[in-house]
C-alpha cells in the first residue's frame, strides 16, 4: 500500500481528501501546516507527497525548498494544492521542483490521476536503474534533436502564456530549458542606460533557456511570449541525464547552439557596421519569418521591437520605415506591417 502524505490546513478539506485516498487504497499521513508536514516527512518517508501553498508556520514552498535540501526526501514525487491559480505561482512551484499542481476544487479522477502518474513515473524510473539492459537500450533510444523534442513532448511539463507575459527573467534560477510549441518568444538584456538589447527570437519547434550544463547559473537574459505562446519544459538535470546516455544528441545540440552564436555575432557586426536601411529591412525579414510562414502576411509587432533587434533608436526606424513605405517596400496600419515588396527588401539586405 503506497503511503500518501497530505498537508493541508483546511480541516475540513483535509479530512475529506484523506478519506478519499483511503477509499483509494491509499495509506494516508496527515498533516494541519508545512512544519508539522516537513517533520512527519522525516518520520515516515512517503511514497507521494500532496502540500497546500498557503498555510500558517511554513508554506509550501518551503516545504518544498526543505525537503529538497535532503538526499532521503528530495526524490519523493511533490504535488502542490492550492486554489492559487495564477500562472506566476504555479511557475514559482514548477521552479522549484514540484512534480506537478492541482488547483482546488478538484474531481477524485484529477487528484487520482496525478498521484498515479507520479508513482507510475518513480517506479519505472527505479526498474530502468536496477535493470542494465533497459538502461543500456535507452542509451541509444535518442539519435537526433527531433528526438530529443520528442522527449520534452513525451515528458515535459507544459505551460502557456499570454501576449507579453515573462516566461523567466535575467538573474532568476536556470531550472528549466523550453521547447516551443506554439507561439514566438523574444529573449532580451537591458544595458547600463536601462536600453533593450533583443538577443534572440525563438519560434515554434525551438528550443530556448540554456545556461549552463554544469554550473548553477542563473538565467542570463529574459525572455518574453510576443504573441500567445505554448513551452513544454524539462529540468536542466532532466536534460543532463540524457545528454550523458545520448552521444549524438549531444552532438547535435552543440551544434545548434554553436549556431545560434554564430548567428548572434552577425547580427553584433550588423549593428556596428550596416547601414540603418540595412538594418531594418534585415529586421523586418526576421520578423517577418518568426511570425508567420509567408514574409508578405501582414505582422503586427511593436516599433520599439524592432528597433531593439535592429540596435537603432525608436525614432530612426520610424523614420526608415516611413521612407521604406513612400518607396512602396511596406504598407503600415498601425502596428500591422505588410511587406509589399519582398524582392526589394531583400536587395536592400
């Protein structure tokens, strides 16, 4: 009987979900706040554990946070309950390690669910470790980065974002790597004077959030969706674990990332040598090849944007694009920008 042990200050709510779990076959520990909750982990090692975020003593991040400070319990499957339903603290539980959330109310199928997930998840996990042939045929399971897509497909934890929302910001813990599955992200630094440098775009089917493989590094730039965005996303000690068992992909990996740095250094020696026309026809084309599978569908993007990629000021693209529009390149209509003469634009770049 796998042994349950569920942290929750709501009385009512506690006794009730217990009892459910019971009925469940469920060996059930209860505890009324995070301390009490943090001391009968260390008594009793559950199989599974279902916290409250919300609660007097210590809430459950710190539980969490505790926890994952241990050898014996940082392991054990972690699924936060709470009616907070926010974006920002079901990342905030995501990112600090939660194997998942469930927001109140909830249905007997959905709290059922993701406790046998979960378990089902650890047990395979721990049959692959004591079972040399599986592990030796998992080694060569994964040959290529659409392989490893599939992975974060297969595996990742999914989360959505709104037009403009921060999917994480410079200087906050590295935990996890995206792959997008719908949507463009824009990453980004501020200089010295407060000034957005945009470092890259990324669009569906790319892979973002890379640090570092082996230090704790936080994130070095920010990233944020341009338009309403899907990410699946695994751990960074997710991805170091397969990388280790899958030599090609680790290959293919550096190669990519060895070209989105090539890519980074044209763009610096665009904006230190290219003319301000260059530029923004180049910028526009970039957009333009982000957001949309045809160049001439109209985008709808920000001017500021778009100055940011470019590295000119706000009022020096304006004042390009008004010229690029007299000159039948592009219509405009508010944000929505039309290329209308493709060819030309591109000669320009």
């Amino acid at each position: 009987m796998k042994k349950v042990l569920l942290i929750e200050d709501d009385a009512v709510l506690r006794e009730n979900t217990a009892e459910l779990l019971e009925l469940c076959n469920y060996e059930v520990i209860t505890a009324s706040n995070g301390k009490i909750g943090v001391d009968k982990v260390n008594q009793y090692v559950p199989d599974i554990i279902i916290c409250d975020i919300m609660m007097p003593e210590l809430d459950g991040y710190g539980v969490l946070e505790a926890l994952s400070k241990k050898e014996v319990t940082k392991f054990i499957p972690f699924i936060f309950l709470s009616a907070k339903t926010e974006r920002q603290d079901v990342r905030k539980g995501m990112n600090l390690g939660a194997d998942d959330y469930i927001t109140k109310p909830f249905t007997e199928d959905e709290l059922i669910s993701a406790i046998e997930s979960r378990l089902a998840k650890v047990a395979i996990i721990n049959d692959q470790k004591t079972s040399p042939k599986i592990q030796e045929s998992s080694n060569d399971e994964l040959k290529s980065l659409n392989d490893l897509k599939n992975f974060f497909d297969d595996n990742g934890v999914i989360f959505n974002f709104n037009k403009n929302e921060d999917i994480y910001i410079e200087g906050h813990s590295s935990n996890y790597i995206y792959l997008i599955t719908k949507g463009v992200v824009k990453c980004y630094i501020f200089d010295e004077k407060g000034k957005e440098l945009t470092t890259a775009l990324h669009k569906e089917d790319d892979l973002f959030g890379f640090t570092s493989f082996t230090e704790n590094m936080p994130y070095q730039e920010t990233a944020t969706a341009l338009k309403d965005t899907e990410v699946v996303a695994i751990t960074k000690t997710e991805l170091n674990d397969v990388l280790e068992k899958n030599h090609k992909v680790t290959l293919e990996l550096i190669q990519m990332l060895t070209s989105d740095l090539t890519g980074i250094k044209d763009q610096l020696l665009q904006m230190a040598y290219s003319s301000v026309h260059k530029k923004t026809a180049s910028t526009l084309l970039k957009f333009a090849a982000k957001l949309n599978r045809k160049p001439e569908d109209p985008i709808k993007i920000s001017r500021s944007d778009l100055a940011s990629v470019a590295g000119i000021a706000t009022e020096t693209l304006i004042r390009t694009m008004t010229d690029f529009k007299k000159q039948g390149l592009i219509e405009m209509e508010g944000r929505n920008i039309k290329i209308a003469n493709l060819e030309k634009l591109k000669s320009i770049y």
